[in-house]
C-alpha cells in the first residue's frame, strides 16, 4: 500500500455530498468537483489523500482488496456484495429504503408464501430477505435498471429496489408492499489498512462524527 491514503468514491449521487463532507474535515480535491472532467484519478499532494471515483458495486471491491484504503458507498452495495472490510460509520445522507414493491394486488401473493418472480438489481438482498428471514421460496430474476418496469410488463409479480421519495413508484401505479431495511451512506476500511493507517483512519472517522453530530444538531 502506498503513503497515501486511498478513498474510493461512488460515482453519481453521493459523490458530491461525500466530496462537501470532505471538505468540511479538511479534506479538499477541488479538480474532482469539475462536473466535465473525465478524470478517474485525484490526488492532495499536501495532504497526501488519494481520490478516485468508481461504480457503486465496486466500492466494496476496491476497498476488501486494500486497492482503497477508505470507500463511502451506500449500504445496498454493502449488502449486496458482501465483501469482506469493516463498516465503520454511517454519514446519515443518502438516506432511502430497499423495498418490496409492486403492484396492490401482489399483497396476497406475499401473504400466501405463492412462488412468485421477484426482479431486482440486489439478487443477494433479495434472496436474503425472502429465503432466510421469510422462509419464502421465489424465482430471482437480476435485472440492471428501471426495475419498475418488470411488474408493469409481466416479467415479475413484485420487485426488490430502492424507494428514496417514492415518486418513481406512484408514477408507475405501484407501491412499497414490505419494507427490507434502512439504507443510508456509510465509511467502509480495508481490514489491513485498519492496522497499518490505525492512527490516520481513526483521526478521520472522529473527524466525520463530529461533523455528522454538528449536522444533525
Ligand atoms: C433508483 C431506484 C428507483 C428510484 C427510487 O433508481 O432503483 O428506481 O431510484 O427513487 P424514488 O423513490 O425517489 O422515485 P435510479 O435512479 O438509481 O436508476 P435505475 O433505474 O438505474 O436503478
């Protein structure tokens, strides 16, 4: 592992509220706020922070495999992935749920355990959810965008997918039938990096704490 210490970002949606959080313990890469910018890779000299920007799934990836020291990535990833590195601290934004939805009509489906299709873009949560804590036998079917067209189509009784404010739902007729878990954004460390940057991890997660109570104050 290098000198510096390695934050891998997800790219989209929480990247820029991650980068403010940054900012706000220090941490400052004004070449990544360039919305055009092309660039994968950013480095702080002075602080001696590395900076990159990777697909939300990959986060995890980055970070079990010591190529990130440090990743901020939403708890769906997390789950989904399963890899192994410590989650150390939930940043409170990106707030949303992972849901069952579908249509009304799918409630008894749910309540009577029926072989249903579930499509998803979180295979692993979904097959968590239905086979260990509901003990419901479904056919998965993986899905990469715009779940919500899987019960409009026919192609799945219900779907596995992330509400936020729940507008793309009433827009399609559909609706939040069970309700999975709590997603938010949260710090995940390389285990090795926890030894090795002990000092420099621990001096940063205090740091975000802080602001996060500040915050939340
Ligand atoms: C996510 C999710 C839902 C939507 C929920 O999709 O999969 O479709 O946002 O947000 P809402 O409750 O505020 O409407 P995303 O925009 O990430 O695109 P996707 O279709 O590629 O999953």
């Amino acid at each position: 592992m290098s000198e510096f210490l390695t934050i891998a970002l997800t790219k989209g949606r929480l990247a820029y509220r991650t980068l403010e959080l940054l900012e706000k313990v220090g941490i400052t890469c004004q070449e990544m706020k360039d919305k055009q910018s092309r660039k994968l890779i950013f480095v702080n000299e002075e602080l001696g922070v590395r900076f990159f920007l990777a697909k939300a799934n990959d986060v995890p990836t980055y970070v079990e495999y010591g190529a990130a020291d440090m990743g901020i990535c939403g708890k769906d990833t997390i789950l989904e992935e399963g890899r192994k590195l410590y989650e150390v601290l939930d940043l409170g934004f990106g707030r949303c749920r992972m849901c069952v939805c579908g249509p009304e009509s799918a409630r008894e489906l749910l309540r009577h355990h029926e072989l249903i299709r579930v499509a998803t873009k979180y295979p692993a949560i979904a097959k968590d959810y239905f086979y260990n804590k509901k003990h419901q036998t479904v056919e998965i079917i993986k899905l990469n965008g715009s779940i919500e067209l899987a019960p409009l189509v026919g192609l799945a009784e219900v779907i596995v997918d992330i509400v936020e404010t729940g507008s793309t739902l009433r827009e399609n007729g559909l609706e939040v039938l069970e309700e999975i878990c709590p997603l938010s954004a949260r710090v995940i460390i390389n285990q090795v990096s926890m030894k090795r940057e002990n000092q420099r991890i621990t001096k940063l997660i205090r740091d975000l704490k802080e602001i996060y109570k500040e915050d939340m104050a």
